[in-house]
C-alpha cells in the first residue's frame, strides 16, 4: 500500500467519523423539528372541533397533558396520552399516540416509540396526514439501525415533490443512502435540500453542514 492510499484511506475514515458525529448531534433535534410540526397540528385540530363536546373535552384533556410533559411529569403526561389515544375522537387520538411515542423515545426507548410509529403508519383507520408523519418518525428513529433498503422503499413516496413531507423524506433518503455506502446519492439529495430556497431552514442547515463535513 502506498503511503498516499494510506493517508487516503485515514482522510475517508476521519470524514466518515465526522459525519457520524454530525447526526449524532443533530439527529433527534431532526425529530424534535418534526414533532413541532405536530403541535402545530394539534392547534388547528382543536381550533376546528372546538364547538363540539366531546372534542372540546379532549381538547382539554390534551392541552393538559402536554402542560404536564412540559412541566417534566412524564408518568402523568404518558398516562393521559395513552388513555386519548383510546377514547378520544379521530384527531386528537391520532396526535396522543403519536405524543405518547415522543415521550417514550425521550425516555430512551426508541424501540417502543419506533414500534407506535410503525404501528399508526400501516393503520388505514388513521387519517393520511397522521400516517405519513408517524411514517416520517418512524424513519428517524430507526434510521440507524432499519434495513436501510427496505426503510427507503417506504419512504420515498413522501419524497415526491408534491408531497408536504418532501424535505423531510428526502434528507432520510439522503442519511440511508450513506448507510448503503452510495456516497453520490446522498451528496445529490443533500446538494438538492441546501440549493432549495424553500427547504426548511433547519434541514438546509443540516444539508449543507453535511455537505461540508463530506468534503465534496
């Protein structure tokens, strides 16, 4: 071996360090950015059904609940997501469960949270937008350690670019194709979220950062 394939085979194994470090540091901010988005949900949800009893009763209970997880009672938090995500109507179970699997990955357990997300991903009860997010969770909890063919094949519908979830898909995309050793298919993906003036900020950030660590 020559000393300069030596030295090479160092510089591509300090780039690989480096970008495993890179989504060690960032990647659960990644779910806690796509968590956002479900909060965001649950605001309009219960701005919606406000006027009917029932919902308006979940409403509550749901807003409590999330006053709990962020006041640090998550044993409180946890009991009353899972008790909406029996009894409340569509919609605000839908959104429990998908709180409930964010307290339990918070909690360490990426394999339960991973298992819930799945769960409502292949529900045809729950509504379309409920299961593609649950889809997208599912892909950043286990994305280190699925099957990252198998994990792409469901995941690239939601990288169309008619699809809301676009920028989020693609970046899993991106971070599998790494897995598999397609280092140019991951540089395209992450080339296409940095250049995109419509990706959010926080993913073009991380696209871009990505980009640079790989040196290319």
């Amino acid at each position: 071996m020559t000393t300069d394939h030596f030295l090479d085979e160092i510089d591509e194994e300090l780039k690989r360090e480096r970008q495993l470090a890179l989504w060690n540091k960032y990647g659960r901010y990644a779910v806690a950015g796509v968590l956002v988005i479900v909060i965001a949900v649950s605001a309009y949800v219960g701005w919606r059904n406000y006027q009917a009893n029932k919902r308006a009763e979940a409403g509550l209970a749901y807003a409590a609940a999330l006053e709990a997880a962020s006041g640090g009672k998550t044993e409180d938090a946890l009991a009353a997501f899972a008790k909406l995500a029996t009894e409340a109507p569509a919609g605000f179970a839908d959104l429990a469960r998908l709180q409930q699997a964010g307290q339990i990955a918070r909690q360490g357990n990426e394999a339960g949270a991973a298992d819930i997300y799945d769960a409502m991903a292949k529900d045809s009860a729950v509504a379309e937008p409920f299961r593609n997010l649950a889809l997208l969770l599912y892909g950043y909890t286990v994305l280190d350690r699925a099957d990252p063919a198998v994990l792409a094949e469901r995941v690239k519908p939601l990288s169309a670019a008619t699809s809301a979830w676009r920028y989020s898909a693609q970046e899993i995309l991106a971070l599998l194709a790494r897995r598999r050793g397609d280092e140019k298919a991951a540089r395209d993906l992450f080339k296409r979220l940095a250049d995109d003036p419509a990706t959010p900020p926080s993913v073009r950030a991380r696209a871009a950062e990505f980009l640079a660590v790989s040196g290319k």
